[in-house]
C-alpha cells in the first residue's frame, strides 16, 4: 500500500531499474479553481513519458516538420537520410529512399580507409553517384613478407590510367594484372613493409 501524509523528501528513493511502466507518481496540474492554481494528480511512468515525447512539442529545438520527439523520429525514418556504409555494392533489400551509402575498401596494415563509390537510394533502387571525373586514389600497405595486393575499386577498366607510387624509392612490381575493378600487383617480398598508392585517371 502507497504511504500517505509523508513529505515528498521523506520517501525512500526507488532503486535503480525498479521503475515500470505502472509505477505512479505524483504531479501537479494545472488547476484553475484551485487557489494554488494547481492540484495534485497521479499518473502512470508510461503516460507520462507519452506526454513528453508525443505531445510536447519543441518548435524551436526540432528542425523538422513533426515538433514532437516521437513525430520528428517517425519522420526521419518515413524519409531515410541514414548514411549506411559497406565494402560491397549495396544490395537492393537495404536502406530506405533517400538512405546514402558508401562502399570502401578497408585500410590494412595502419593504411586508411579509401572511398571507392557512394550511391543514393531513389525509388527503392541504389544508383551510384557520379562525381564527374577526376582521380581516384588507393592506398595500401605490402607488409613483409608479402608478394601481392589487390585492388578493388570500380574506376579500374581498361581504358583506365593507372600510376604506381611506392614508399621506398626503385620498388616497383614486378608484374601486373588487371581487369574491371580489380588490380593485383605482385612484389618482390621484402623485408619491410611497404606503402603502395595507385593513382587510377
């Protein structure tokens, strides 16, 4: 049973995680036959946090058309925007219309991440983002020991330019071999790492 005629300081405090969606509390409302202009209510955690979230609105905090917290939520989801990310080609059964995606191509051996395309998702279709020319630049690392990397990126076709740069000047590959949207470069194995960019035009 609920104790009564207790200061609101007097109660004990709830334990952690001991808060349901029942559990009641006690609030002041708005009240204008009150002298206080206020009189005490109960309510339940539950509709209280629906109050909060869907039907206090915040006009000037909110960018979006909903200024709810649940409406903004709901509409940024009905409208996509998430940027999803992934070292494939998207597939067609994820994201939402107007979800971004970029694919990459994970940096080995303390190398960086490289951007190797974006696409947008439009009509429930992922259509890659052109960015109207210009170079594309991959970055890797031969560890020591190794004799080979391979290179993925869709800029690789056959009419493609492609320059090779190492970190240690007079190493180069000693063979190449390329087709659409892969290059694999074979080394000499040696006894440092390497950095390798390829500069693809």
């Amino acid at each position: 049973m609920a104790e009564v005629d207790k200061k609101l300081s007097e109660y004990t405090t709830a334990a952690s995680g001991s808060l349901t969606g029942n559990a009641l509390e006690l609030v002041a409302v708005e009240d204008e036959n009150s002298d206080t202009g206020y009189s005490s209510r109960k309510v339940t955690s539950i509709n209280k946090a629906q109050e909060y979230l869907n039907s206090f609105l915040f006009p000037l905090l909110l960018t979006t058309t909903s200024k709810s917290i649940i409406g903004a939520i709901n509409e940024l989801k009905a409208g996509g925007g998430a940027i999803l990310t992934g070292t494939t080609t998207p597939p067609t059964d994820q994201g939402s219309n107007g979800n971004l995606y970029v694919r990459y191509t994970a940096g080995t051996g303390g190398a960086s991440d490289v951007v190797n395309a974006m696409y947008v998702k439009l009509d429930d279709e992922w259509c890659e983002i052109s960015t109207g020319g210009g170079e594309t630049v991959l970055a890797d690392i031969l560890e020591a020991g190794q004799t080979s990397l391979t290179f993925s990126n869709a800029t690789i076709t056959s009419g493609a330019i492609i320059d090779i740069c190492t970190s240690v000047f007079g190493v180069m590959p000693t063979g190449v071999s390329a087709s659409t949207g892969s290059l694999t470069l074979t080394f000499t194995a040696q006894a440092n790492d390497l950095g390798v960019k390829v500069v693809i035009n």
